[in-house]
C-alpha cells in the first residue's frame, strides 16, 4: 500500500533527519494519512505543524529531506531488481 510506504518512509525519516528538522518529523509521524504529493503535503505540514511566516521554511526543509529519501530508496530498490 503506498501510503503505509509513505508513513514508513516518514517514520524512518525521524530518526535519521537532521536535528533541527526531527522533532517536526517525529510530530508527522503521529498524525497519519500524511498527503505524499508536494502541494498537499506543504499545506498539511504547515496548518498541522502550525508553522507560520518564516516557520514554512522548515516545510520545505522537510519536504526536500523525506523526497530525497524517496528516491533513494526506490533507486536502491531498482538496482537490486535489476
């Protein structure tokens, strides 16, 4: 399901995300159905983080940081099924 993959991914995203970034991180992982699409998942962050003014950095800090994730794995993934 891809969005248990999702929510994985963000799980193992706390622990392995820079300090500054975790303890937001680690708040998103409480809430579930966390949207994996750039837009929403920018505006769910935001209001659910109740980040504000300069704060929205941070949303894209994370956002950066779990997509990056993202690819990795799923390029390690193709390698080993080649």
């Amino acid at each position: 399901n891809p969005q248990e993959q999702w929510m994985d991914l963000i799980e193992r995203g706390a622990s392995e995300a820079p300090v500054n970034l975790r303890i937001s991180i680690q708040r998103l992982t409480d809430l579930g159905n966390v949207p994996r699409k750039e837009k929403q998942f920018r505006n769910f962050a935001a209001n659910s983080l109740n980040l504000r003014g300069k704060q929205v950095e941070i949303v894209s800090q994370i956002w950066n940081f779990l997509s990056g994730l993202r690819e990795k794995e799923n390029a390690e993934k193709k390698r080993l099924n080649e």
